[in-house]
C-alpha cells in the first residue's frame, strides 16, 4: 500500500528558506517540495521542515560507545543520535586492538543490514577513524591502542565494503600507502590526530586527502611545529586547509570546544560549501555527569562529564556530550551563517564529502525522505527516516 506524508512550515533548502511550504513524501521518497498544497493530506506542521542531519565523526551517546563492539551498543547510541536530529550517522572507531576494532565493524555491519526505524539512525557507513594517529596527538584516545597503519590490518577491513571515512595522521610511517588505499576504495580519505607539517599535508593531498578532523582540535600548529621542526617556523595543517579550495574540514560546535569567534573564522574561510558540521560524542551524551570509559567498555581511556562537555582532568577536553542540534543552534547563534548555511553543514555538505548526496542531506524530489520538523529555537520535534517517524516521534 502506499504511504503519503505531508510536513507543513517553512522549508530549509541549501541555499534559501521556502516560507509556508509543503514537503510530499510518498512511500519514503520525496515526491514534491513547494507552495502548493495537497489535498486529502493532514499536514505535520513545525516552525521549520529541514532534511535529516548527517554526522560524519561520532563515537557514542546514551552509555555506549560503538567500539563496545556489540549490535545492541550500536542500536543504542543510533537511538540518542536520531533523537537530536541526525538520520544518517557514521559509527566512529577510536583506538583499539584490531579484534576490537573488528568487532566494531561487524556489530555496524549487522545493524546496518538489518536497519528498522527502531534501530535510530541509518547508518551510512563507518568512519574508520582510529588506530594511526600521531603518537604526541592521540589526545583523549587510549595511548596503548594507537599504532602505524600495516596493510594487513586495513586491507581486509577495507574489503568490508563498509567504510566510506578514513583518517591517517600524515606524519606517520605508513601514512601515504593508507591514503591511497582508502582512496581506492573510494573513502573519504582524512588527516587527524597529526602534527603534520605543510610538506607533510603536502603529501598527503598527492595522495588522495581531502578533510581534516575537528578543525583546531588534535591538530598541528606553528606552536607545536616550532617544538617538532625549531625555526624556521612551519605552516601547519591549519594554513593547509585554508590555502586549498577543496580541502573541507568540521567544527564541533557545543560552545565548549571552540569560541565563537573560531566558529566565525571558520565559517568565513571555508564556507558552508567545505565545512561540516560533526558531534564527535562520546557515551556520556543524554547521560547524567560522571566517569566514562572513551572507547570499548573494558578497556578504553576514562574521561569525566560534567553534562556539558567530555574532559580528563588536568589535561582538556575529551570529545562533546551533545547532539546534532546542539551544534546547530550553537552554530547559528554563534555565527553570521544563514540558516539554510548552517543546516547546510549539517546535512548536505557532510553528505556531498562521502558521496551521498543524491540520495541525502536535502530535500528534494527522489531523495530519501529523511525528514526533521523544527521548533522556532531549532529543537528537534519529530525525525523521519526515511518517511518512517521515529519511535520518540509516537
């Protein structure tokens, strides 16, 4: 039988706001975006009708952590992370032993296969993020899972078919042969967790990188390079990225990891075009302040929340306790981003970076009606995916 939905408000397109508007979803596809009102239908009506978010870099929400390694673990933080908006999500490792990071990706395999409503957020592939970082950047990640990229890891994990996002410190030995082979198997090929020097970046581009994780975060500077290198002072991944036109990169937005004013800077220099919103939440999201493990359950780093950020004592920050939507509206009241800009970085922009967008990240006829109805302080009332509601929706 067929199933017709109707979202009634002001609809959220990449580049402009459709004021008293109609999105038509027929049997989980968009069928027509615009004025015209269709008949028979009662409406679900909010302040705002946007497209579903797309986190690109995500760890855990809800008390589990992907790298929990266990269908159930993934179902739940799926659930948190459709509750705030995102219907499209990558699971993202961290460091780890590879029978854990193995784990990982058969639990992200087995719930992707057999995705229903219940489960949250599709996913739309794995983030392949953790184990080859820098020794001297792993930040909050366990120091005695990070490792060099070996083919005989990465390959058969690859061959998967499952990961769309690989990140690679570029300094590293290894770095370049991991970077080509993510980007032949047609990966979003990242630098993270690096103290890489422009020559270094350099390299990495020539071989395939496009991204770089959490702008600011984990990241090299002049600083740090003047530690590495003496002087004369080196550019850093920083100058990197804004020197490049198709290098993109993402903002944790939570208002705790960056000021506005970084947010602002960001947003001037690489536009709404090659920025990305992402969460890179941790387990303590939706859960009251305490002690968490960052990474699988038994053996990963602790980190303490106070319900407003993840951070190990005496050392910084350690990933966000927040949603999608908090990034949004942190983004919007932060920066001079339009709306439809920074839903953009929400949505289409992270979809476009992994090759998803004709099927995501706006709205528009023939793409998956993954639907999310607004309030006027962006609040996330309903979620649709796929034109299937949301149990919370119910």
């Amino acid at each position: 039988m067929s199933t017709t939905i109707c979202f009634e408000g002001t609809v959220v397109l990449p580049d402009r706001l459709l004021p008293e508007s109609y999105v038509v979803c027929r049997n989980g596809i968009i069928e027509h975006v615009g004025k015209r009102k269709p008949e028979g239908i009662t409406p679900i009506s909010g302040t705002y009708i946007a497209p579903g978010y797309v986190d690109i870099h995500v760890h855990g929400g809800g008390g589990s952590d992907y790298m929990d390694g266990t269908p159930e673990a993934v179902r739940t933080v799926n659930r948190v992370h459709l509750s705030h908006g995102t219907t499209t999500i990558f699971p993202t490792t961290t460091t780890g032993t590879t029978e854990e990071l193995c784990r990982m990706l058969q639990a992200c395999r087995e719930v992707q296969k057999n995705w229903s409503i219940a489960d949250g957020a599709r996913i739309g592939g794995v983030h392949y993020y953790g184990p080859y970082f820098a020794a001297d950047k792993v930040g909050c990640h366990s120091v005695e899972g990070r490792r060099d990229p070996d083919p005989a890891e990465y390959e058969p994990f690859f061959l998967l078919g499952l990961i769309r996002i690989a990140t690679c410190a570029a300094e590293i030995p290894g770095a370049r042969e991991f970077y080509k082979a993510a980007k032949r198997h047609q990966c979003l090929v990242t630098c993270g967790h690096s103290n890489a020097s422009w020559a270094e970046m350099a390299m990495a581009y020539d071989s395939g990188m496009r991204h770089v994780d959490h702008f600011w975060c984990a990241m090299s500077s002049v600083s740090s390079l003047r530690t590495r290198f003496g002087t004369p002072m080196q550019a850093s991944m920083e100058q990197f990225v804004l020197a490049h036109e198709e290098m993109s990169t993402e903002v944790i937005a939570d208002g705790r990891h960056l000021s506005p004013e970084l947010l602002e800077f960001a947003y001037r220099m690489k536009r709404a075009e090659r920025l990305c919103l992402v969460t890179d939440a941790n387990r303590a999201v939706d859960m009251p302040p305490g002690r968490y493990r960052f990474g699988p359950v038994e053996t990963g780093s602790w980190f303490e929340s106070d319900g407003c950020v993840g951070f190990v004592p005496e050392v910084g920050l350690a990933s966000s306790v927040k949603g999608m939507d908090t990034m949004v509206r942190v983004m919007s009241q932060a920066t001079s981003a339009t709306l439809p800009e920074v839903i953009r970085m929400a949505s289409l922009t992270p979809a476009e970076r992994v090759g998803l967008d004709e099927h995501i990240g706006s709205l528009g006829p023939g793409k998956h009606a993954d639907v999310l109805v607004l309030d006027s302080t962006l609040a996330v009332q309903q979620a649709f995916v796929g034109g299937c509601a949301s149990p919370r929706a119910d």
